[in-house]
C-alpha cells in the first residue's frame, strides 16, 4: 500500500514537472516570438528613418526658427555697427540727435525710473532701467513687442556706448566693397581690418545674447524656452500630477518615466551647446590676453623721441661734438 502511494506521488511530482517544463518553454518560444516582432518592426522603423526616429514638423519648425533668428540677430548688429544700417536697408539710418543725445532721450522715453527720474516712465518694473540691465533678456520666457525693444537697447547700450570707443563706422562709403577699401587711405585700410577682427571678438559673446534672445522669440505663439519651461515645471509645481501619479498603473509610470528621461537628454543637448559657448568665450578672453600682451611687449621695445634724443646727446658728448638740436613732437625745433 506505501509503495503505491509512493509510486503516485513520483509519478505525480513528474507529471508536474513535466507540465511546467512545457509551460516555460512555451513562455520562451512566445517570448522570442514577441521579440522577434519588436526586432523587425524596429529595423522598419530605422530603415525608413535612416536610424532615427522621425521629428514633428512643428518642432523642426521651431529649431529652424531660433537658429534664423540667432544668425538674424548677429548680421543686424554687425551691419549696424559698421555701416549704421540694418541688413537689407538700402540707406544708412539718419538722426537729428547725436548718439549721445540719442541714449538720453531713449532712457528718459522709455526706461526711466519713476521717483529718482522723471519723464514717460514704464510702469512695468521689467521695463525699469531695461536699456541698462541684463533681465531684460533673461527674465520670463516669452518675449513680447515691448521686450525685444527692451533687449535689443540693452545690447546696443552694451555693445556700442554713445560715449564710445565704437567700431569704426564706414557709413558714408556705403555700398562698401574691396576697391572702397583698398583705393582709400592706409589710414582707412587699416581701421577696417581692425574693426573686423573687433567684430569678430565681439562675435563671441553675441552668440550667447542672440542664443537668449532667440529661444524667448515665439514661433507660432510658443517659444522654445517656454516649451523647455512648461517641461520643466508641470509635474514639480502640480499637485494634480502628484495625486495621479498615486493612481496610475505600473505600465503608466514607467512611460512618464521614459518622457522625463527624453526631456533630460534634450536638456543635456542644451547644456553641451551652452558649454561650447563657455569655451568659446574663455578661449576668447585667452586671444584678448595675450594681445595685450604683445601690443604691451611692442610698446615697450620702441623708444620714445626722448630717449632717442638723450642717447643722441650722450653719444656727442662723448665724442667732443656739441648736441643736436631736439626734435619736439609736432616736429619744430
């Protein structure tokens, strides 16, 4: 009677064990199926997309935007400066008032700060002293008509001081070409070139403004600091998400998840941009240094008339002769 028992439950323990090796590889073969199809539809989609996932036209749009603006926004500070005109003008801007009059009066009609100043004050505190301070371009995230005034005069303010010292301006040889410059003075030659390689130093930190300045810009009514901030912002300041997220499913969280992590990526896209602009500046500041530098070694290995004149007086002296007449530095004598 025991060993019959015992021979059913051998054989029991062996028809399970036999059952849950069917229904593993049956789990197996099914799961290789599954990946099998995840695979092929997969390789479909890098095909068609050469490798990468298709993007949403709006948001291509948007990208294209901001990179338009910011080449925009340096061709008209660069034509400005030269040549006093915006790109595409087809003469020079004129004024009754003298750049200096022109800062006085701009301040004083648009910026100015009611109590200490007095005149056609904003009363928007953004807008208070917004020809002279950097917020004008970092504060919100979508500019509207009275910001983008806004920074455009803190740059001009920044960049070209009605107190000078200014990049040469070649205005009243528009249109400028090679035989204008090279059938001018040396003099002219020479300012040229050098405000070039102005402009080209000065180029550097108007990347990081125009960069600023082009994500606050709207693009169909949303500007890309405003997508990045809404990104930001909608789960840690929202109590709504906080009590559905108590509600959602494993397979719901995990997608949230995956949504946050494609943001993440994104913003360490941004940041590597943002740091070639660092390099670019600290390279920059390195180029500036060492000019210095060299107009400083220059300066020094010229002697003055003075010493030229004591030398010249010395040598005669030495040699029984009676000094020159010194030379004075409008050339009498």
């Amino acid at each position: 009677m025991h060993e019959g028992n015992h021979t059913k439950r051998t054989f029991g323990v062996l028809l399970a064990g036999i059952s849950l090796m069917s229904v593993l590889y049956g789990w197996i073969v099914y799961a290789d199926e599954i990946s099998t199809d995840v695979t092929t539809v997969a390789n479909n989609i890098s095909a068609a997309s050469r490798g990468a996932l298709p993007l949403d036209p709006d948001a291509i749009q948007m990208l294209e935007s901001v990179a338009e603006n910011v080449e925009s926004l340096h061709n008209n500070a660069i034509s400005f400066e030269l040549y006093n005109m915006p790109l595409g003008a087809l003469i020079p801007l004129t004024s009754q008032l003298s750049p200096v009059q022109a800062a006085i009066a701009n301040h004083f009609g648009a910026y100015c700060a009611a109590g200490p100043e007095s005149g056609n004050c904003a009363s928007d505190p953004l807008l208070t002293f917004g020809d002279i301070k950097i917020s004008s371009i970092l504060s919100g995230s979508l500019y509207d008509i009275s910001r983008v005034q806004a920074a455009q005069t803190f740059l001009s303010t920044l960049f070209d001081p009605a107190s000078g010292p200014n990049v040469t301006s070649f205005q009243s040889s528009v249109p400028v070409s090679a035989a204008t410059i090279t059938g001018g003075s040396t003099s002219m030659q020479t300012n040229f070139v050098q405000a070039l390689s102005t402009e080209a130093m000065l180029s550097v930190a108007r990347q990081s403004f125009a960069e600023m300045i082009a994500k606050r810009t709207p693009q169909n009514g949303l500007s890309q600091m405003q997508m990045m901030e809404q990104q930001a912002v909608q789960r840690v300041m929202s109590s709504a998400w906080a009590n559905t997220l108590a509600q959602m499913q494993p397979l719901q969280v995990a997608q949230d998840q995956a949504l946050m992590q494609a943001y993440q990526v994104w913003m360490q896209y941004e940041q590597y941009r943002q740091m070639e602009r660092v390099e670019a500046l600290l390279a920059t500041l390195v180029i500036q240094n060492v000019r210095g530098q060299m107009a400083a070694a220059n300066a020094s290995s010229q002697p003055s008339p003075s010493a030229v004149n004591s030398a010249v007086s010395s040598a005669s002296s030495a040699a029984g002769a009676p000094p020159p007449a010194t030379t004075s530095n409008n050339g009498s004598q």
